[in-house]
C-alpha cells in the first residue's frame, strides 16, 4: 500500500496516476477523484481480494442525490481511463459503459455577473473582515486580482512572488492547464499590488519562490481555505444563501471580468469580434472557442449591442 491509496486497488490506482503524469498530465483534479473513489471501495468493500467494481462504481457515482449529471460524467470519464489502463494487464477486467452517465452532455449551469457596485461591495466587506489588518489586505488585494485580470481562482492563490513583476506590470502563470502564460496588468493595480507587497515582507519570507498571497501567519492561503473565506463574504453581503452550493461563487468574478470587458469595448466602440482572439489569449485558452463559455448576454450588454445595430444600421440605411 501507499500512502495516497488505501482500498485493495491501490497499487493500479498509483501506477496510473504515476503513468498519467509521465504523459505530461498534471492530473490533480483527477487524482482527487480516484482518492475518492478508493476511500469508498475501502469503506464499502474492506480488503477484500474479490471486489465487485461494477456495484461500488455505482453507488459511488450515486453517493448523493444531489449530484449534477455534468459532474458524474467527469466522474466516470476519469474511472473509465483508469479501467482501460488496467485492461493492459488484464484484457478481461471490467470497464464501465459511457451510457452509465446518458445525460452529461452539457451542464445547463449560468454563472453569476456581478456588477461594479458589488464587486465594491466585496472590496468593502474585505475591509470588514474579522482578522488581522494583513489579512483584510490579502483578501482585497485577491478580488482586485480577479476582477481585473480575469484569473482563474486557483491561479491566483498560486502566485509566488517571482511570477509578480510590478516593474513591467506582469503575472507570470505558471503551467495552468498545462501552459504557462504572462498576463499584464495596469498600472492602478500595480499600486495595491506594492502596498500590499509591503505589508507581506513583514510577515512572510521573501524568497522568490514564496507565496504572494499569505494568511497572517506568514503562510500560503490554500485554495479551499481562501475560496470558503470569499464565499462567507458573499453570504454576509446577501449575494448567496446561508446555506448550499447555490448563488455566486468565487469563480464567478472570472466570468464577470470577460462580460466586463466586452462592456467596455461595446461602449469604446471598439470591433468586439476583432477582440475576441485578444480575450481569449489574455484568459488563457487556445482558442475563443473555450471563451464563449465566459461570455453571457447581460440585460447592459444587450443593450449596448442593440444600440450599436440600431447606430450602424440607420447610418447604412439608403435614403
């Protein structure tokens, strides 16, 4: 055994995971997944020689009722990689049918935009927060981060000090889905970014490779850690339930930076289609195909667009 997997699989689960990352795969999430899968076949199976997948694989993927279909079939996709990997040993061994998960085709979930008065509110309810001076000042400083440059949640918190160039104005992102990238940033960022970096050197070590973003104790925030203090400001502002998954999420503010933008290029003027391949680099994406997923039709961005087609097409129009 080791120790990452417990359950009678464990050995195949670790070659796997090992063969994946030799591919050139991060594979972390995934690997979340099948820790999860072999706690259930521990607690469900024991150390039992024989084991009967077919039936733990599906009271796994039916653990909770609540499950969004889109969810199970991510799911089972990773459970159907690890089982073909095992018919390489063994021809006959099980592998479960894509027809278990019939209905993942898309997640028919809309991500929340907030608005600029809001987003002040979070800036504000950052200044609230019930901690140290330092640690308002994080918090701040991380939903100034991605509001206005659009990272991904996990990215952020990930920033050491040697991917932040406040002399040229950069963040260096560090293999994030499997690429790294520089994304500039402007110069009213960069202010906060030096008085904060001032506060951080207090407390924290200064190496390169240090976090940027730390708790008040001179440690990295963790995602989950940082993600859970965001969403109990959301709860406090009114913007989430007190309870569930439901209402805006942290990672809604990387869905509310590209419709911000796309506002603002509409109110520019700007050729919003000449745009897009610029929206989508600066986001991270091959191409604006992955970006489409962040663009979502607000009642303001309708009605810049429904204007600038009312504008264009009396100026066109023939006496």
């Amino acid at each position: 055994m080791n120790e990452h997997f417990r359950s009678p699989l464990a050995g195949e689960l670790e070659d796997f995971v090992t063969h994946m990352r030799a591919l050139g795969y991060s594979y972390c999430r995934a690997a979340a997944t099948l820790k999860s899968f072999d706690r259930y076949v521990l607690a469900h199976a024991g150390h039992q020689r024989s084991l009967p997948l077919a039936d733990l694989l599906r009271g796994w993927l039916c653990r909770r009722e609540d499950r969004k279909p889109v969810t199970v079939a991510m799911d089972l996709g990773t459970l159907r990689q690890f089982f073909r990997y095992r018919c390489r040993f063994d021809p006959d061994s099980f592998i479960p049918r894509r027809e278990w998960a019939p209905q993942a085709a898309k997640s028919d979930f809309l991500p929340y935009i907030f608005t600029i008065e809001q987003v002040r509110a979070l800036l504000d309810e950052a200044a609230r927060l019930r901690c140290s001076r330092r640690a308002r000042t994080a918090m701040r400083v991380l939903i100034l981060i991605l509001y206005c440059t659009g990272l991904r949640f996990g990215e952020a918190i990930r920033l050491e000090i040697q991917d932040v160039d406040l002399r040229r104005h950069l963040f260096r992102i560090r293999e994030s889905k499997g690429r790294t990238r520089w994304v500039p940033f402007r110069a009213d960022l960069a202010r906060e970014l030096r008085e904060y970096r001032k506060q951080r050197d207090q407390i924290a070590p200064i190496a390169p490779c240090a976090a940027f973003l730390v708790r008040p104790d001179g440690k990295a925030f963790s995602v989950k850690g940082a993600s859970g203090i965001v969403r109990g400001m959301l709860r406090r502002l009114g913007l989430k339930p007190d309870r569930g998954r439901t209402g805006p999420r942290p990672y809604d503010l990387r869905h509310t930076y590209a419709v911000h933008r796309l506002i603002s290029w509409h109110r520019a003027g700007v050729d919003v289609h000449a745009k897009f391949p610029w929206l989508s680099a600066y986001l991270g994406h091959d191409n604006i195909l992955g970006t489409e997923v962040y663009l979502h039709a607000t009642t303001e961005l309708l009605q810049l667009a429904g204007r600038r087609f009312y504008s264009r097409l009396h100026r066109t129009k023939t006496p």
